[in-house]
C-alpha cells in the first residue's frame, strides 16, 4: 500500500505546472529574443569586428555574448515572479488552510515547490544552450560559441537564478502578503547599494580625506550580486564568489525551510510575520527615507542646515510608511514615541561621525609599515590598481591577447601603476600627506575639485590599504611636492623614455600632440635614433618642478619601435629644450609641429569641472595668426577646466587639448570670467 506521505506527490506536481508553467515558457521565449534572435540578426557585425585574428582564439563568451542588461533583468525578475506564484498559498488563508491540510509534511512540500521552480529555471537555460551551440557551429562562430564558452555562460546564468529565487522565497517566509515579499525582495537585493552609496556620501560630508568614488570604483562591483552581474564581462567569477554566491544560496533555502516549518498558518495577509523583525522592518524604512532625504536636500541646496531638514523630513515620512505597512491603517499618529527614539539615536550616531572617534582623519601610515605608495593629481582604476601583482599580471596579458591593447607597455601606462618604493620618496610623500591634514580646518570648506585634487594611495607590508583624497588650493604645497615630482622613480614613472635601453629602440615615430594624425615623421637611422633617443632622456631627468606641473607645449608624440613591445609612447614638451634644437636642426620640428595657418579658428572653453562637465563660458571664434601660434604652444597635459578647440582649416575636424588658467592671455581670461 502506497505511503500516505510520499516524498513526492505527482498531483501537487501537474497542479504546480499548470499554475507556473506558463513562466518557464515565457522565461524561454525571452531567453531566445535576447540570445539566439539577437546572435542571427548580428551575424554579419559579429564576422567584421569580432572574428579577426588578433581576436579569434582569445574569444570567450563572456565578452562577446555578453550577459547585458537584458540578461539581468530576466535573472533578477523571472525568478522573484516564480517564487510569488509558487508559495502564493502561504498569503491567501483558504489557501494555506487547504494546502497544510493535505497528507504531507511541510518539509517536502516545500522541496517540492522548490525543485518544481528550480526546473523552471534550469530547462529553459539547457535549451536556449544548445539553440546558442548550434548557432555558433552552424556559422562557425568561433571558441566563443564553443560548448566550453556557453557552459561557462550557462552555469553563471544557472547560479544567479537560483540565488534571487531562493533568495526570494527566503523573503516569503518573513511576509503574509505576495505584493510585499516582491517589494521586499527588490529591497533585499537594490537596498544594500543605496545605503552604501548614500553612507558613502555622508562619509564624504564628515571625514576629512574620504573619497566615496574610490571606494565604490574599488570595492561596489564585486560586492553587490545585481552589479557583479552587470560587470560580469570585467571577469568570470572567482572561486571564492562561486563560493559565497552557493553558501548564501544554501543559506537562503534552509532558513526559508526553518521558517516554513514553525510559520502559523493564520499569518496570511500580515505584513512581517515574525513579529521580533517588525521593530527592525519599521526602522529601517525610515533610515532608508532619512538618508536619501538628507542627500536630496544637501545636493540641492549645499548647505548642512538643509542637510539637517532633509534628514528630519526623510525620517518623518519614511517612519509613517512603515508604521502603517505594519499596521495597515493611516491612524497611526499615537505612535510618536517610537520615533523620538529612532531621531535620539540618529543624532547620536551622526555626531559620532563627526568626532571620527576613531582617529580616520589624521591617520597616515607610518614609514616603516608601508611597502609602497601611489600618489596622483588623476583618478585611475582603483580595483586595478589594488591588485596583487600576479592578478595585474594576468589582467594586462589577457588585455592583449583581446586586443585591448598593441603592447605590454601601452597597457601598463594606461592603468598608470606607478608606485613609490624608494624610502626615501615614500618619506617624503608622507610629508606632504602630513601637511594637508595639519591644515585640515581650511581645507575643509574646498569643493571637492578633480582639477585641484590629490589622491593618496598607500600599501602596507600587511597586505590592507589606505587611500584619501584631498582638494587643494593652487601651489600651496609646491616646496612640499617639489622633492617628490623631482624624484628619480617619479621622472621614470612619468617619461617612457627613461625605462628604455638605447639598443631596444628600433625606430621613432614623431607625430603631432594636438592631433593632426598625417603630420608624421619616421627616424629609423640608427645614428638619428640614438641621438634623438639619449638627447630626451637627458631633457627628461633634467625637468624641474615647475616644467612637470605645468605640462606646458605638449606639442609632439613619440613612438618607440621596439623589439620587445610594439611601441612606448611618450610626449616632447617645449620644455625638452635639446631634443627640441635637434629638432629644428634636423628640420624636424616644423614638419611635425602645426602652424596657425593650417587652422580656421580657434576657441578657448571653459567646463563645470565640480558637476557634469558641461561648457559654463568660451571666447569668441580667434582667428588672428599671431594669438594661435601663442595658443599651440601652451597646450598641456594638466587640468580639465579649460580647453583650446583648434578648428582645422580643411573643416574635416576639431582637435581639443587642455589648457591651463595661468598660462593663458589675459584677453581671453576677461572673456572667460
């Protein structure tokens, strides 16, 4: 006689997919749309700019058929909508009293439901698969279509869908009402980047040297499951993610089965079914509210007595929505007193912010903790820049087998690494990271300016990191920064030139700085090579303090054609005085250089550098000969406020190089003003 209390009940089954089928089909449906459909409709695109030799071994599906934004939006919707319409019965009450009166244990009824959603989500991914194989075979797509590429692909997709499916019938569990375990769910996965990224902003309110944008740009990528996935293409998943994203899934679906196992069943339609978490349901709603509050306000009006009104605001309305979720009625007004005490504790917790209790603002690194030190006046890849050197070392060789990059030496200069070791440099960094915080009190009411800013990088010999970043005023620091800008490893950090060895050097190529592409000139004598070759480096080390900060007549480019790496690039400034006479004498300079009839006009611009980036002022169109020649000579590779637009003559193009304030006429400064 068959057992009463199966493991499995056939019924519950049928039943289950005639009421959530219709999801596992829709989910295909979409699936195909955004993959398949999308792959033949591009067939011919993908032949002209994927399949190409450079590219062809090294593809993987995870750049190529990537999962974009329509793949995450399936992989954190289908999944919630599954699990609302599977466990549906726990928020109608004739439902749940029928369900929990048939002849199985709950504990299986709840595997049941789970495996039944699980194969919802797994089948469509299998077929769409094998559609996606077979596409790539038939049409010899290359490895990227390989079946080791959509496994890969596949897996990853698998993964993410059953997190957010388990992570949403863990949501169930704590809710009566079907409208609200969605609601919580998206809050569950949405909410932790919003609090981060608002706590972020306060942090940059209240801690002299925080920078919200490097610790986002660092850390939020690979913390947060929507972004992880979102940037999956940056990387496939680590082991460790592969770890964590299974444990908390584990996670998800044993605690959701402790609850459902002791959940009464009269709890439908209530909106937190376990009354301990109501309390914190209700607080965190107006902490939500009272910090994006606060943020709306201060970003509007700038100023901390507005700041303080958008958090009082912010709370109000966020502790009245929760408290009438809670009690499903708007009279709810006898309740005041639990918010006196939320806004007690909230003005105690942000006056602790305030005093940096824990001594953040004046903490520099002591000498012989640090291994080494990165400083710069341009923002960089954090995340890349924090890398080990093994990971940075495999991050810059896939970059070319891609073809992100033509060589080691150009990718390495793009992500600008450039580390201090010598002890002495560090000293001397440490110096200047000191004087900052010694004026801290005038420093503070600076905006924060990416034209005036000075990012410190820090990595101690215990493996952690200290990044701050300050806005300073112009040329206050100048005798502090002088010895580390005039440094030996600062020079070689900054000029390609100097990490060369004369016989690496095959050709030069000298092109012009302000982007005339056809003005191009070839040294591939050896005697022209070598003297040209030795006459920058010497200009090289012999660069001041003042020359490097300028940036002053970034006139010509320089490739150097070596053996090893297609090509070092680097600048010739005007202040490179013996390679600029070699130049000349060679009649080199003015074949390179552009003269100012070879343009129509020029235009000086001015750009909001604290906000968009959009243009607040330009001079009129200069077309007198004399003011261009003096307006080439002062393009710079510094600065992000001003900009020279030169109009080319032939009208096919502009070019646009960075200018700084101090250097330019003062006619065009009144009309920049």
């Amino acid at each position: 006689m068959r057992q009463k209390t199966s493991l499995f009940n056939k019924g519950i089954f049928v039943q289950d997919l005639r009421s959530v089928g219709w999801i596992g089909i829709v989910y295909f449906l979409l699936l195909v749309a955004v993959g398949p459909l999308q792959t033949l409709l591009k067939i011919e695109e993908y032949r002209k700019t994927v399949l190409e030799p450079q590219y062809y071994m090294q593809s993987r599906v995870i750049n190529f058929f990537e999962l974009d934004s329509a793949h995450v939006l399936l992989t954190f919707t289908v999944p919630v909508v599954l699990s609302i319409f599977l466990f549906r019965y726990l928020h109608t009450k004739m439902a749940a009293n029928y369900i929990h009166s048939l002849p199985m244990k709950r504990s299986t009824l709840f595997h049941q439901r789970m495996l039944t959603g699980s194969l919802l989500l797994l089948l469509p991914l299998v077929i769409d698969t094998f559609i996606m194989f077979g596409i790539g075979q038939g049409y010899d797509l290359g490895t990227a279509y390989s079946f080791k590429s959509l496994s890969l692909w596949f897996v990853t997709l698998l993964l993410f869908n059953l997190f957010v499916f388990a992570g949403s019938t863990f949501v169930a569990m704590f809710t009566g009402m079907s409208l609200l375990q969605g609601a919580l769910t998206y809050i569950m996965f949405i909410l932790p980047i919003g609090i981060f990224t608002i706590i972020l902003q306060y942090e940059d309110l209240f801690l002299f040297g925080f920078s919200s944008e490097l610790v986002q740009s660092g850390y939020s990528s690979k913390i947060f499951p929507i972004e992880r996935m979102a940037n999956i293409t940056d990387g496939p998943l680590s082991l460790l993610e592969w770890c964590i994203y299974i444990l908390v899934t584990v996670f998800f679906y044993n605690v959701a089965l402790l609850i459902y196992r002791h959940r009464k069943t009269e709890a439908a339609t209530q909106a937190i079914v376990v009354r301990p978490l109501r309390p914190v349901f209700k607080y965190g709603v107006t902490t939500c509210f009272m910090l994006v509050g606060g943020v709306y306000f201060w970003s509007n009006q700038d100023d901390i007595k507005w700041l303080i009104v958008g958090l009082i605001i912010g709370s109000l309305i966020g502790y009245i929505i929760g408290s009438m979720i809670l009690e499903k009625t708007w009279r709810i007004f006898s309740k005041w007193k639990g918010y006196i005490g939320f806004a007690i504790a909230a003005f105690i917790i942000m006056f602790t912010l305030n005093l940096d209790v824990f001594g953040y603002e004046n903490h520099v690194p002591k000498s012989n903790e640090i291994k080494r030190v990165y400083i710069s006046s341009e923002y960089v890849d954090i995340e890349t820049l924090l890398a080990n050197d093994n990971e940075f070392n495999r991050y810059i060789e896939e970059s070319i087998k891609n073809g992100e990059f033509n060589s080691e030496a150009e990718a390495r200069r793009y992500y600008k690494r450039e580390f201090f070791k010598n002890k002495n440099d560090i000293n001397n960094v440490i110096k200047l990271h000191k004087s900052i915080i010694n004026d801290k009190e005038k420093l503070q009411s600076l905006h924060k300016s990416r034209d005036n800013m000075v990012i410190f990088v820090y990595e101690l010999k215990d493996g952690s990191h200290v990044m701050r970043q300050y806005s300073l005023p112009n040329h206050k620091y100048d005798n502090v920064y002088k010895p580390i800008v005039e440094s030996d490893e600062y020079k070689e950090n900054l000029y390609p030139v100097l990490s060369l060895k004369e016989n690496e050097v095959q050709q030069i190529i000298l092109t012009n700085g302000i982007g005339f592409m056809e003005k191009q000139e070839v040294i591939s004598d050896s005697n022209g090579v070598k003297e040209l070759f030795n006459l920058m480096k010497q200009d090289a080390r012999a660069q001041t303090y003042g020359d490097i900060i300028r940036g002053k007549g970034m006139l010509i480019n320089v490739e150097f054609i070596t053996g090893k790496d297609r090509m070092r690039t680097d600048q010739i400034p005007l202040t490179f005085t013996k390679t600029i006479k070699w130049l000349k004498e060679h009649h080199l300079y003015d074949k390179v250089v552009p003269k100012a009839d070879e343009f129509d006009y020029v235009v000086v611009k001015k750009y909001n550098i604290n906000g968009s980036h959009e243009e607040i002022a330009s001079t009129e169109e200069i077309t007198d000969k004399n003011k261009i020649n003096q307006l080439i000579k002062l393009s710079s590779d510094k600065g992000l406020e001003y900009s020279i637009d030169f109009v080319s003559k032939n009208g096919h193009s502009n070019y646009e190089v960075n200018v700084q304030y101090e250097d330019l006429p003062n006619d065009i400064k009144k009309q920049l003003n």
